[in-house]
C-alpha cells in the first residue's frame, strides 16, 4: 500500500512556485527577510542606529556652518555662486544613504555568515539564496534610504535644497543605498576575518573624503580625476548634487546607468557566493 | 486488503557519492528510507553522515550517484524538497536575536505560511516544546535543551513528513536527552518519518528501527539494532581492568577463554553468551582485575567489531 503523501499548506506553496523558472534560487519570498529584521531591530541598540544618521549631520554643521563662514560662497558646476553648506549637504546626503546601507551589508553581514549562521537555517527553508540576497539588500537599503530622508528634514528647512528636484534626491539616494548594499554585501561574502573586514573601512575613508565631497574635484590632475569619478561614493555625489542644486543634464542618467549596474552585479555575485558558501 | 504491506521508500539513494576536491566524504553508498519509520545514521565524527544529511536537504549538490527524496530530484527542486522537510541542524542555529515564539513565526514566514495560519501553529508547537511560558524570552537566553527543543519544533512548522535530526541530543544532560526522546516518540507516533544521526549508541537502540553504521564515508553494516548486535556481537560482554600497563599482559594470558576479545587502551572486553560465569571463571583462575563488569551487548560493540576502533574517541 502506498500512503498518498500529503499536501501541507508549505507543499502547496513551493509546488505552486516550481513551475516559475529560477524557481530553485527564487521563491519570491524575499519580504520575508525583512520581516525578520524587523523583529530584530525591535530588540537592537538604538543608540548605534541613531548614531549612524548623526554623522553626516555632524559634518554639516562643523563643514558647512562653521568652515563654511571662511570659505563664503563658491561656485557649482555651472558657475552660479552657491553656499558651501548647500555644496556639501548633497554630498553628505549621499554618504549617509552609503553609510546606512553599508553598516547592514557588511558587518552585520559577516557577523550573520560567520557566527549566528542564520543564513544556514534559512537555506534550510523553502527559500532560495536569492531571496536571501535581495531580502537583506533590501533590508540594508531601507536603512540608507531612512538616514538620507533623516538628512533631508534637516538639510531641507536649513535652506540647502535650492531647486525643486532636490525632492528626488530621495529617490536617488534610494539607488545609491541599494547599490552600496549590493555591492557590499556581496564584497563582505568573499572575507574570511576581521582583518580583511577592516580593509573596507580603510577603502572608505579616502573614498568619504575625495569624492567631490568637500571641494570638487577638477582640482586633482587629469588622471586622478578619471580614477575618482569612477569611484560610486563620486558618482552619488554628482548625482545627488545635481538634484539638489537642479543641475540636470545628460549625466544623471549615467550615474543612474551606473547604479543600476552595480546593483545588478552585487546581487548576482552575492546570490552565487551564497550559494558557493552555504550549498555546496 | 493483502497482508504484505509495499513499503513506500521516502528516500532513495544509490552509489551516492560526495567529494570534496580529493576529500571523498561520502563513498558510493545505497540506503533507503520508508515511511513512517524512524532511521539512524550512526558513525564516529567525519564518517560522512552530516554529509549525507545535507544532500538529503538538497543544501549540498552530490557528486554522482542517484538520490530521490519523494521521488523529487535534488539538483533542480530543493525548494520544493525543502517543503516537505524538518531540519533540525548539529547546533541548533536559533535566530539568537529573536524571541522564542519570533524565531517560529519568521521561520514559518520562510516557508510563506500566512500569519493567521501561524498564530494557532505557533501556540500548538510551542505546547508541544514544553515551551509556553519562555514564549517572550530571547532563544539566547535558553538552556541547552529548550534551546534543542525550541529547533525541533521550528523544524516542525511546515508539518514535514520527513523530520532529520543531525545529533539531536549531543551536549545534553540525561534528563534533558529523555524529555527529548519522548518528543521524538510521539512525532513517530503520528507518523512522521525521522532521520537522525548520532555517535551515541544508546540513543540508536532506543530510537532507530533500521540503522546504517557508517565509517569513513561508507556503510559498515545495515539493520535493526537488535539484528545487528546479533550479528556483530555476543549477547554479553564482561569488562575488565587492570590498569593501563597491565592490560595487555592479562590480554594474552585470557585468550581463548571467550569467543572475541578486545584490548582497548583502558580496559579489556571479552564477547560471551554467559558474562557471569566467565567472570566467575577468571576470578577463580586468580586474576584480580582493578574493576569488572558484566553488560548487555550494544551497537559500541558493533561498531568496534566492525571497524577496530571505538566511537567516541
């Protein structure tokens, strides 16, 4: 006698999805994820989470405000006198959509891959590694986009924002915090230990502070400007600027190009390095 | 309805093989599962059996060989395999950030169960876990064992016909290990079909049906446990020792006197259907051994008959 097996409400689910191609790396429950990280968030330090949001606010008013009264006013990229507080604050805006997304994607990351091994016990669901993927991608974006809208109410009523497009710097920093978390993230799943973690931090505190970010950087020679315009925190920068100071041209789409690209790469490489590390 | 009753086999493998660049960590085996039954894989660390949990779970791709789980091929349809599926890995693995009954409802979430679902599922599983009153309390903050029972009954969310278990009682108190059997009883009981591992050979007699002994990424021998000390071993065994640098002159001195025996490091064994008048025996013929023992055979015995070496070492 053969027992007919029987139909769980969990069969239905994964059968029902099984026809879908890439259905054994995606099983569109990548929300999921996030749902979770939300329980945890419940239960973390809230003091760090702030703290990462006060950074870039904090760099404002000791740039902007005080280094600023020196400079007086200098001129944005197409020769119109502008603030130096309204030249960095599309600048820091960026940085702290990169920052927020990066601090989910790689430390939190390596922690998770390295010592609480939940990313084993969700592989151990019906889920795939993509859902993994793009669920704490997605998580880590969130956080980048909250700290730029964080900036935003700050930097907004200051009177930083001098064109009506500055309201999709949000967005914007929304594909930069996105990029950054990709990327990171699927960065963070090739290091094996602490040490080569902090070679991140030692890349990012150039990139934070020659990016365009406190002066431009037409006053590097030609080939370091080449370098550093290829670097992504430079490319958020130009882009969210031009928003803010409603510089638009043709290279906003570039730099959108640009994310989307970046986006797409890290998803892809952190999907396969799951898969690598956890499945094989 | 006819007497012989077809076993509908769960899981399937031949020449199953896992390699790890030169490393063979699983080496050709052939086993089945059949419903309903509770099936052991019994080896000593490295012997491939957590391997070989793994490609059942389809989170590790074989390198040759044929394996079906419900007839499902793991390669391609590992969500939909996973489905079907409890896993309760070696350490647990909670989600140490989250809550008891938080780590239940998002690991149910993953199987994309509704919350309204989950709410009554939750309640059930956590009675199930004796784990009600520590609903609110961080998995962190658990002992040992309500920390494995909390993983059974996370793995249990989906209401998987097939529950594996990977060392479910290693690094627990006794009392914690009965608690934990008497769970797995009742989840046999209602029909779900359990694989385990273990390097205890006590938990193996009192929990498998079946059992494979493996060594070395290979199957030494496969059977009930009572078939197997049957087969591989005496009913009793009576162990002696006379301290670690006498043993082995004693050794050869009592050749001959029992069907088997074995020197070990600490202590000799010798493999007889009537332990105590061996004994009796050797006490009369003047040996005065530092402490002796007469025992039931177990699957120890086996394993040691089998491959020369003791289990936990």
């Amino acid at each position: 006698m053969i027992t007919q097996a029987l139909i769980t409400q969990a069969v239905a689910i994964a059968e029902k999805r099984a026809k879908r191609p890439g259905a054994s790396v995606y099983s569109g429950r990548a929300i999921t994820m996030i749902e979770r990280s939300l329980y945890a968030a419940k239960s973390s330090n809230w003091l760090i989470i702030i703290s990462g949001f006060v950074e870039p606010v904090l760099y404002l008013m000791a740039f902007g405000f005080g280094i600023g009264q020196l400079i007086g006013d200098i001129q944005d990229g197409s020769g119109n006198p502008v603030s130096y507080a309204a030249y960095i604050a599309p600048a820091l805006l960026a940085t702290s959509a990169m920052n927020g997304a990066l601090y989910d994607a790689t430390w939190n990351v390596f922690f998770k891959m390295h010592f609480s091994k939940v990313y084993q016990v969700m592989l151990s669901s019906s889920l795939g590694p993509m859902d993994v993927a793009l669920g704490e991608i997605s998580w880590a974006l969130i956080r980048g986009a909250t700290y730029s809208v964080g900036f935003m109410a700050i930097a907004w009523p200051l009177g930083l924002v001098t064109s009506a497009w500055g309201l999709l710097a949000i967005p914007a920093a929304t594909l930069i915090a996105f990029g950054f978390a990709s990327i990171g993230m699927a960065i963070t799943s090739y290091m094996k230990n602490f040490q080569q973690m902090n070679w991140v931090n030692f890349f990012l505190l150039p990139m934070f502070l020659f990016s365009g970010t406190f002066f431009p950087v037409s006053v590097y020679p030609e080939w370091i400007q080449v370098i550093v315009k290829a670097l992504p925190l430079c490319q958020g920068v130009d882009l969210v600027r031009s928003l803010m100071l409603g510089i638009i041209d043709i290279s906003v789409l570039g730099h959108i190009a640009y994310f989307v690209v970046m986006i797409v790469l890290g998803l892809s490489f952190t999907t396969v390095r799951l898969k690598a590390l956890f499945m094989r | 309805m006819s007497k012989s009753v077809e076993r509908e086999a769960v899981i399937r493998a031949r020449s199953l093989t896992k390699k790890y660049k030169d490393f063979v960590a699983v080496d050709g085996i052939d086993f089945d599962v059949y419903r309903g039954e509770s099936f052991g894989l019994l080896g000593p660390n490295g012997a491939g059996k957590s391997t070989t949990m793994k490609m059942i779970t389809s989170v590790s791709q074989r390198t040759s060989g044929e394996l079906t789980i419900l007839g499902k091929e793991p390669n391609n349809q590992g969500p939909e395999i996973r489905a079907h599926l409890g896993v309760v890995p070696q350490k647990d693995m909670l989600d140490r950030e989250l809550k008891v009954w938080e780590n239940l409802v998002t690991y149910g979430r993953y199987f994309g169960l509704p919350r309204k679902w989950l709410k009554t599922k939750v309640e059930e599983l956590l009675e199930f876990a004796q784990l009600t009153e520590k609903r609110n309390e961080k998995a962190d903050d658990l002992s040992g064992g309500m920390q494995r029972r909390l993983a059974i009954a996370r793995g249990l969310i989906n209401e998987p016909e097939i529950l594996l278990l990977d060392e479910p009682t290693t690094g627990l108190d006794p009392q914690a290990r009965h608690i934990l059997w008497d769970r797995l009883f009742r989840l046999k009981e209602q029909g779900v079909t359990l694989v385990l591992t273990t390097h205890y050979m006590d938990e193996a007699e009192q929990l498998c049906d079946r059992i494979i002994v493996m060594d070395k990424g290979k199957i030494m021998a496969e059977g009930s446990p009572a078939e197997l000390i049957r087969k591989y071993s005496s009913k009793e065994v009576v162990e002696l020792r006379f301290g670690t640098d006498k043993n082995e002159g004693v050794a050869k001195q009592l050749e001959g006197k029992s069907e088997r025996i074995e020197l070990l490091p600490d202590r000799i064994l010798l493999y007889t259907d009537k332990g105590e008048a061996l004994l009796t025996s050797i006490l009369d013929s003047g040996l005065h051994p530092v402490t002796s023992l007469v025992r039931r055979s177990s699957l120890e015995d086996v394993f040691l008959r089998l491959t020369g070496r003791t289990l936990v070492d």
